[in-house]
C-alpha cells in the first residue's frame, strides 16, 4: 500500500515537473508523455532521452530544429513541445507513409501542429536540399548515414548550434565511424550522455 502511495506521489511530481510552462497545453502534453512511456512501440526514443533533447532546446532557447527519423513522433513531441516554449518550429522527416501519418495525429492532438513541418522522403536527398540555416538538429533514422548527414548539415548548422545523435552506445553499423569522426571534429565539442542505454552523442559547433 505504501509503495503504491509512493508511486503515485512521484508520478504526480514527475508531471508537475515536466508541466513547466504550465498551461493547459502543458499540462496535457505533460500528461501524455507520462501516460504513454511504455507504449511506444516504433523504434522510438526512450521518456528520458526525450526529456533530455527538449532541455537542449530550452536551455539553449534554440529555435530552427531539424529531425530526421520521426517514426511515429515520441521524439517529435518533445522536441515540438520545447520549440513551442523558444516560439521555433521543427522539420522532421520520416519515410514511412504509415508512421508518419500516426506521428501528425500525435502532435495535431496535443495542440503542436504549428510548430511543426513534416516531410515524406528518404531523408539522404531531403537533407541536402535543405536551406537551413538550423541551430538544433536530433539524427534518429538509418545510422550507415550518420557521417553523411552530419557533413551536410554541417555548412547550415549555426555557430553555438547543437548536433545530436542517437543510438550511439549501440553496436550499430555507422556508430563507430559516425563517433570517430564527429570527435575529431574541430568545430565541435562532443560528449555522451548516458542517461538511457541508447545513448546521445551531443556535439556542439564553437
Ligand atoms: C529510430 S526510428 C525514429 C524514432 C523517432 N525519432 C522517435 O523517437 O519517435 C527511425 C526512423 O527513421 C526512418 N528512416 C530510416 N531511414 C530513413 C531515410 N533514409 N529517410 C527517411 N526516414 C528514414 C525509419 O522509417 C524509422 O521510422
């Protein structure tokens, strides 16, 4: 009974915590990200390595961010909900018609929809016609491209801009070379938050 009485209270903590900006909004998307942290099903991030992508953004009051790999939208959410706290909005880009269409329903209901750009494509020719410039980018999608869509990103990544990575604690193919060649970088600083077993490889340009 006392442990279930404790639960409660720390869910409850948890959704106050994360409420932050505390409107109705908020609350809501607050809620839901609380609600649905098992239930994602579609390769999506862990809850805490999206907590940890939406600080980014707030922290740094980033404000043009780019995604590529929305899946069904977890990471969507967060990053959606944090621009809409800096006034920024999100391109993400996904191939799958499928999950795609799961991830527009996700964010259209919990009132992000302006805040976010949705592309369908394969992101490898996408990403090179992209303008930018972007000061906040979370690469989530097919990892043997990973050194790729840093290189073009790179020229449109802002100055003070974050780079982030996901899956690099796994043995992926791509991850080795991506982490060699993003640490050798000059213009970045880059380390790895290992919150989650997944791990975030977050490379900041100087
Ligand atoms: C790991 S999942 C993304 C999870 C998502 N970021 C989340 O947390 O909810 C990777 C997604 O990238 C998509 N993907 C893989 N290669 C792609 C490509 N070349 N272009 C566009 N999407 C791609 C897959 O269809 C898949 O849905």
């Amino acid at each position: 009974m006392k442990s279930i009485s404790l639960l409660i209270v720390g869910l409850f903590i948890t959704s106050y915590a994360l409420a932050q900006g505390n409107t109705e909004r908020d609350k809501r998307i607050a809620e839901f990200l609380q609600q649905s942290r098992q239930e994602w099903r579609d390769l999506n991030v862990p809850f805490e390595d999206g907590k940890i992508l939406h600080d980014i953004i707030v922290d740094n009051d980033y404000q043009s961010a780019l995604e590529i790999g929305t899946s069904t939208g977890h990471s969507t959410i967060w990053l959606a909900w944090a621009l809409s706290k800096t006034g920024g909005k999100l391109v993400t880009i996904e191939m799958d018609e499928g999950r795609q269409r799961q991830a527009k329903q996700n964010i259209e209901q919990l009132g992000l929809g302006d805040f976010v750009e949705f592309k369908l494509g394969n992101a490898h020719q996408i990403v090179k016609d992209l303008d930018g410039p972007f000061d906040f980018v979370f690469s989530d999608a097919d990892k043997d491209w990973y050194v790729q869509y840093f290189k073009d990103i790179h020229p449109k990544l802002k100055q003070g801009g974050t780079f982030t990575a996901h899956n690099v604690l796994q043995r992926l193919r791509g991850i080795g070379e991506y982490l060699d060649y993003v640490q050798q970088h000059s213009d970045y600083q880059t380390h790895i938050d290992k919150t989650s077993s997944s791990g975030i490889a977050i490379s900041k340009k100087q």
